[in-house]
C-alpha cells in the first residue's frame, strides 16, 4: 500500500493521524503514482485482479487488501498512512512503526493489532523504529489512567519467566508441574486431574506470552519429548472429561477451561511424521527409537490422534524396497475406499449417492448435515417406521461420515478418489 503522505516529522500534524482517504491518488506526484501503478500491476498479476490508480479502482483495491488481510492471504503489508484508522483485522499481530506517533493517533494506530482472536493471540507486538516509550505512557494516561500502564503493556519478559510479587512465572510452575506431575506418570482421582489440567493450562499460557520474546529462545525448560507427553496427558483428560459430560447431562464441569487452542498452535502435521516413518525405513526398521517418537508425536497432536491406527497399519505394510511417500499416497486412497465401502454395507446405505455425498464434502471441506442429500444416502424406510428411529438412523450415519471425513480429509488432497 503506498499514499501521498510522507514519513517523516510533521511539526503541524504532532504525531496524529488525520483520516484516511482511500479514494484519493490526485495529490500523488507522478514519480510516486507510476509507483504505485507498478506495485497494483504486480498484485493483479498475484491475485488475478484488474485495480488501478484511478479514484473508482483504488478505492476497490483498498477493500480488496483488506479482506485479503483478514482472510490471511496476504503476511504483510507496508503502509503509509493507512489502515491505521477504522480498519479491522483479529489476524493481525505485529505492527513496525517508523513514525512519530502521539495521543489518540498512536494508541488508533497500535489498536491495529490488539483484537483478541483466541487463546493463542490475547495480545499484540508493536516493534519500534522510533523512540516512543514517552509518547505511548502519556497516550495510555490520558486515555485510560495513569495506573494503566501495567493493565495495557505486558511486563518484561524476566517477570513473565521468572514471576513477580506473588505470582509464579514460566520457570517456577515447570517446576512445580515436573514435581507434582512427573512425566509419565498417572494422575489419578478427579480432583488430581482438575490440578494438572489447570497448572498446565497456565504453563502454557505464560509460554504462549513468552513465544513473543527473543529472550526465551534455547530458555524452555521442557523438552520436545516433555512437551509430546504433557499433551498426551492433557488431550487424554479433555476427551475423557469431554466424554463424561455426554454420558452424563448433570455433570457439568464449569470449573475446568482447556487451553486446546494453545495445544493446537503446536500442532504436529503428517508430513512430520512421514519424515520420521522414512527415517525410520532407511535404518532397515531397527531403529525402535524413532517409532517411540512417531508414537509420542502422534499421541500429542489432536489432528492426528484419529489416524493412529491407520499410520501404524501403514508401517507394518511397508516393504524394504517401497517410496514411503508413493506407498503412503497408494496407501491412504485403499484404505479410504475400503473404509468408506464398510460404513456402507454396516448401515446399508445407498453406495452411488454416498459415494456423491461423500465426495461433495471432500469438494466443499465439510460434512453437509442438513439438505436432501443426506436423506438419499440413507436407506429406504417403510412409512409405518416412526420419525424418532429414521432420526436416529440419520444421526449415526452422520457420526461415521463425519468421523471417515475427519479421518481422511487432511490427508488426501481434497479428493475422495485419486
């Protein structure tokens, strides 16, 4: 994104943001404006688009970048003045700043960054070219108060990994989680399970916070393998309570919050594990150490728990000579087919329009649960059936498919069939 406006000190201006004006390229000065035309060509080539500095086509440029920044297709971009004001993006985390900024025009500007997306983005970074510690206390007391500093800037990152007043930092509950918790251990008794759930979704908070610093870098104290365990045993407890409170309506555990998104941010894919099946394959399968690894990584991950079974029949079936990644690809679309065939023949569903069904989801990236297309995947009923049994029947049909999709989807390339 480039503008008329300059990035250099502006005594008139005093650091605050005037507002934007997406639509004007007339005061760019031709130097600037041919510019301008060369980096829009370059996007139109990227994303197939037709924008231009005219008024009408730069202001749906503008619109464009936007939504591309909130769908995250585009990683950066460098502005001159906008998308500082009334621009919107939770996605968005860091923002470098090159400019005298001040007042309400700098703390619009850093806002940029601070939505709340989830567990994993709670806060934003703002990297500084220019000195505005100053300018930014002066901002925050204005504004807020002027106690607001600690609430609105996060603390240093020696407070965060070694605690403060009474408050445990990073390294003091790896600790006490190593000491009460070993690795693995068994923890045993509900109210057990409700501590280390609680003392290890605080550890990876701080962790999370921690992941913003330089400083932390090679200062984890846990390692890789200590890491795969305690997400084991933290996935391990979120099905089995997720489970209870299926079975059991009146057990409600309103007390228990699982930082699952935080475990996701860790997320182990498959091609990690294809790399360690291939290394495991070169070694003539005698190195047992790397299927200790291959285990611990897949028991770790939410995304491939569900593909435990298949990923071991997969390593069984290799033979010495065999592409791991032509075998895996010849691999998966059998077990696919064959899978599929059996939900098939176990509720004596239509195969053509499941088979449709089935690869319309793969097409779509969902499991269409309402809509006539399931009623056609399920077999024909007599009229003297009652409604809550063919409700039933399309309820555990919907459970299977879902689970094959879940199973399969990120594995297969978007395809039922190859």
């Amino acid at each position: 994104i480039y503008s008329y406006g300059v990035n250099e000190d502006d005594p008139d201006a005093e650091g605050i943001i005037e507002d934007e004006n997406p639509e004007d390229t007339n005061r760019l000065d031709q130097s600037s404006r041919d510019f301008l035309e060369a980096a829009i060509q370059d996007y139109n080539k990227l994303f197939g688009t037709n924008y231009d500095t005219s008024s009408d086509k730069f202001q749906n440029y503008y619109k464009d970048v936007s939504q591309r920044i909130n769908d995250r297709e585009l990683d950066l971009v460098i502005v001159v003045n906008m998308f500082l004001t009334g621009f919107d993006a939770t996605t968005l985390n860091t923002l470098w700043v090159d400019k005298n900024l001040r007042l309400h025009g700098l703390l619009q500007a850093y806002s940029r960054t601070n939505r709340i997306l989830n567990s994993v983005k709670t806060f934003g970074n703002i990297v500084c070219f220019r000195d505005l510690e100053d300018a930014t206390n002066r901002s925050i007391a204005l504004f807020g108060d002027k106690e607001a500093k600690g609430i609105v800037l996060l603390k240093p990152y020696k407070d965060y990994y070694n605690g403060y007043d009474d408050v445990k930092g990073y390294k003091g509950l790896v600790e006490e989680l190593q000491e009460k918790f070993p690795v693995g251990s068994q923890t045993e008794g509900e109210e057990k399970q409700k501590e280390f759930i609680k003392l290890y979704g605080t550890v990876l908070k701080v962790k999370n916070i921690l992941s913003a610093f330089d400083d932390f870098k090679g200062e984890e104290i846990l390692t890789e393998r200590d890491v795969q365990d305690y997400h084991s045993m933290y996935i391990n407890l979120y099905n089995e309570f997720r489970n209870k409170d299926k079975r059991d309506a009146e057990n409600v555990n309103d007390d228990i919050v699982f930082e699952m998104e935080l475990i996701k941010q860790v997320e182990i894919n498959i091609d990690y594990i294809l790399a360690l099946i291939r290394k495991y394959h070169s070694s003539n399968e005698k190195d047992k150490e790397i299927l200790i690894s291959i285990n611990k990584a897949i028991d770790s991950s939410l995304e491939l728990r569900n593909k435990k079974e298949l990923i071991e029949e997969f390593i069984q079936s290799l033979t010495p000579s065999a592409d791991v990644d032509d075998f895996w690809k010849d691999f998966v679309n059998t077990a696919k087919i064959r899978e599929l065939d059996k939900i098939i023949e176990d509720e004596n569903l239509n195969k053509e329009e499941t088979y449709r069904f089935v690869e319309n989801a793969f097409r779509d990236g969902f499991i269409q649960s309402s809509g006539t297309a399931i009623s056609r995947v399920l077999p024909p009923v007599s009229r003297f059936t009652p409604t809550g049994e063919r409700t039933k029947k399309k309820e555990s049909v919907l459970e299977k498919l879902k689970a094959f999709f879940l199973r399969f989807f990120n594995i297969s390339g978007g395809k039922l069939v190859k």
